[in-house]
C-alpha cells in the first residue's frame, strides 16, 4: 500500500515536470519617443503623421485611423484638441524642449493607434 501512494505520488510529480506549454509572445505595436518638432501631424484626423527618429533618418508616415487615440498630459482628447495643442507648442520654442510625443504604431500594419504628447514642467 505505502508503494503504491510512492509511485503515484513520483508518476504525478514526474506528470508535472514534463509538462510543457508552448506560450507565443506577440508585439502588438511599436513605440517611438520624439521631440515635438520630429513629428509632423496631418490637418485632419483622416490623414498620416510623419515622423523623422533622427537627423540621418528617413521621413516615416503612419496612417491615422477612426481607432487611433490621442492623449495630452495622460487625458484622452479628441484630434482637433490635440492637433491645437500641439501646434501651440510648437509656435512656442522653449516648449518644443521639454514637449515629448510618443507614436504607437502598429506593428503588422504600421497604423498609428496612439499619440501621446506630454510637456514636462521645468
């Protein structure tokens, strides 16, 4: 009787050793941090925002869609805000030094999903 708990209780802990799950891990979209003057956003919410990471780097354009989000100082606004926002900033050449916008980006179709501009406070 004491053998037989022996062996079950080896074969269930051997059972658990040897189980392998396979887990896939998936990038779903890509991040970018620029400064605000890197970025260059469309008119209207239904056209593309280019961006350049550096100054030897190639001009990139990402489809802004219907889903696509857009966020000042961590609150969800609406294109038009955010596009005014931005602008101002941009007129303004001390904020365009501590204006951070972050670009996600789609991984599989490099669509734009979020924009987040932030301004840090000196």
């Amino acid at each position: 009787m004491a053998a037989t708990k022996i062996f079950a209780t080896v074969a269930l802990i051997a059972m658990f050793g040897t189980a392998q799950a396979q887990r896939v891990i998936d990038q779903p979209e890509e991040g970018y941090e620029l400064m605000l003057d890197q970025l260059t956003l469309p008119a209207t919410a239904s056209g593309g925002v280019t961006m350049k990471r550096c100054e030897a780097c190639a001009y990139s354009t990402h489809v802004l869609t219907n889903a696509t989000e857009y966020y000042v100082n961590r609150q969800l606004v609406p294109f038009a805000e955010f596009k005014r926002v931005a602008d101002e900033l941009h007129a303004d050449r001390n904020a365009i030094k501590t204006t951070f916008v972050g670009l996600f980006v789609e991984v599989g179709t490099g669509r734009a999903t979020r924009l987040t501009l932030l301004q840090i406070p000196l």
